[in-house]
C-alpha cells in the first residue's frame, strides 16, 4: 500500500508534523519497553506500538482523524 506524503500548506502546519513525528517515536519506545519488560505489559506494548503506527500514519496523510481516533483510544486504555 503506497500512502502519498502531503505536505503540509503552512509553516505552523509543518510545526505540528515535526511534534507528531516526535510523539510518535516516543509512542514507539514506550511501546517496545512495554513489550520488553515484563509479561504483564506485552499487550499494553503491542497496543503502543499500534498507536505509534497511528501518529505516523497520521502525519504522513495530515488525517486530523487518525489523530482524534489515536487520542480517544491512549485515553480509553489508559482509564
């Protein structure tokens, strides 16, 4: 699947993309400690590393969706 790279129509709009960027690596590294720690968190690991593939997906599309969705779900399973 080939997902075309927008880009973004305004400097403060390529400011989000670089802090989503950002939140997505470390979505990522929380997500890989997860799964390397211990058992009890291998699927809260799996599920970060889910939601970190989320944020970069919506930073490559600009999808305020994916975003929303992204958020809605940390908030859920961290409740």
């Amino acid at each position: 699947m080939c997902v075309p790279n927008i880009e973004p129509p305004t400097e403060k709009a390529a400011s989000y993309v670089t802090i989503i960027r950002i939140l997505a690596v470390l979505q990522f590294i929380v997500g890989a400690l997860g799964v390397s720690s211990d058992n009890y968190y291998i699927p809260h690991g799996i599920f970060g590393i889910f939601l970190a593939f989320v944020l970069f997906m919506a930073q490559k599309v600009l999808s305020h969706q994916l975003i929303i969705v992204q958020l809605m779900l940390s908030i859920y399973f961290m409740l």
